[in-house]
C-alpha cells in the first residue's frame, strides 16, 4: 500500500513538474517572440534612418553638382559673349 502511495506521489510531482516545465517553456517562447519583434522594429527604424541618410546625403550631392554645372555653364556663356563682344569692335 505505501508503495502504492509512493508512486501516487511521484507522478503527481512529475506532472506538475512537467506542467511548470510547459509554462516556463510557454513563458521563454513569449519573451523571444517580443525580443524578436523588438529588434525587428529596431533594425527596420535604422534601415529606414540609413536610407534617409543616403537620401539627403545624395539631395546635397545633386544640389552641389546642379550648382556647379549651372556655374560652369554661365561663366562659358559670359566669357563667350564677352569674346564675342570684343570681336565685335
């Protein structure tokens, strides 16, 4: 009868073990989910910081050789007036 007893016991210490093993499990995967997500929306604000970056770096870019193209286009165009203007005389 105690041996009966005993292994009453023993599997009612293994099945709560087992259920809190479950939960502890249930709990990890809860905190990896939210870990994971967490640093997917990080990863995906600094891509999108990244590209902003590159977007603005680039705009400059463009604005500085639009200028200097625009520069060198109307210095051409004034010395040739000028060269023509003296010719002209």
């Amino acid at each position: 009868m105690l041996g009966g007893l005993g292994k009453l016991a023993a599997d009612g210490l293994a099945h709560r073990t087992e259920k809190a093993t479950e939960g502890a499990v249930h709990a990890m995967e809860e905190v990896v989910k939210e870990v994971v997500e967490h640093a997917k929306e990080v990863g995906e604000k600094a891509v999108a910081d990244a590209l902003k970056k590159v977007q603005e770096s680039g705009d400059k870019m463009a604005k500085e050789v639009s200028e200097t193209v625009t520069n060198t286009v109307t210095n051409a165009v004034t010395h040739a007036a000028e060269g023509l203007s003296k010719l002209g005389q």
